[in-house]
C-alpha cells in the first residue's frame, strides 16, 4: 500500500495524466482533482504529502485554493508546487521570491518536475513566521457569517472574471501576431 500520497489538481486531464507518468515508480498514491473545491476537498479530506497546484481553475481558483492552504497553519506544512502556464499570472498576485512554495511553468519536462518537487519539500520545512500565521485567522474571524457568504461569492466572481481577462489577454496577443505576419 502507499504510504505517501500527491495531489494533482488541474483541471486539464492531460496534465493530471502527464504528471502521474512523469512521477517515478515508488511508494506513493496519486490522487486527482479537477478543479479547485474538489481539490480543497481532497486536501483536508486527504492530507496528502504533496500538492501540485493549477492556478487556473474553475468554480474555486487555484488562487483561493493557495490562500486558504496559507490561512491553515496545520496545511501550510504541506510541500506545493504552484503551475500555470504564465508565470506573470502568478506574480501578478504573489510577488518573487517564491519562499513557501514552488513554480513550474507548463509545459514541462520530467527533469523540471522532480527539481520543482525537490525543492517544494525543501521550502516547506522553512518556518514561517507567527505574526503571518496568527493575522490570517483574525481578519476571517471579523467577517460575520452572512458576510463571508457575499465575500465568497464576490471573490468568485472576481476569480473567473481574472481568468477571462487572462484568456483574453492571450487571444489579443495571437490576433496582433496574426495582423503583424500579415502586415509584413
């Protein structure tokens, strides 16, 4: 039986199959989740050894999935390899040096998925500082109940509108390619 367990969450299968073929054979169970509630689902539900994190994904961001990880001190311990396609999209909303975490760009190769992991469980060991630790908690707790329902919701919102943004970003930039090639 396994005895370590590593969560991909991703919402592309391909990816979630790439990173399972891409794992050395050994002691370990990969466990999948497509999108960011269910991946937060297996994370508690789980308690895996290590999480690789989309930061793109539906119904709950893997912006949101980062932060709540980062608000728990019981699963901030936990090694995490952050993915995205743009790097830009992630330092957008977490500046460099990444201290706690790892990043690996997609597409990568298997080379540049054990480095990542390597290093992800190096960074976790790091301690954190309490202050950090402590503020997160007391922020949540002064939101009321029928609040956080609306703050939810908004940073829904929030999120998917980011993601189009982003997707639309990268349709104007093909399509001012596209002009430039034929401009020539």
């Amino acid at each position: 039986m396994a005895t370590h367990k590593i969560l991909v969450i991703d919402d592309s299968r391909v990816i979630r199959m790439r990173v399972r073929d891409m794992l050395p054979q050994g002691n370990f169970e990969v466990l999948e989740a497509k999108d960011g509630i269910e991946g937060l689902d297996a994370i508690r539900g789980q308690r895996p050894n290590l999480i690789m994190l989309d930061f793109l994904l539906p119904r709950m961001s893997g912006w949101e999935v980062f932060q709540e990880i980062q608000a728990q001190p019981d699963l901030q311990h936990i090694p995490l390899v952050l993915m995205s396609g743009r790097k830009e999209e992630v330092t957008e909303k977490i500046s460099e040096p990444f201290e706690y975490f790892e990043f690996i760009q997609k597409p990568f190769e298997q080379k540049e998925l054990i480095e990542a992991i390597k290093a992800a469980m190096t960074k976790a060991r790091k301690p954190r500082p309490k202050a950090v630790v402590a503020a997160a908690p007391t922020v949540a707790a002064t939101v009321g109940a029928a609040d956080s329902g609306e703050v939810a919701a908004l940073k829904a919102q929030v999120a998917k509108l980011e993601a189009e943004v982003v997707q639309l970003k990268g349709q104007v930039s093909k399509i001012l390619t596209f002009i430039k090639q034929r401009m020539k």
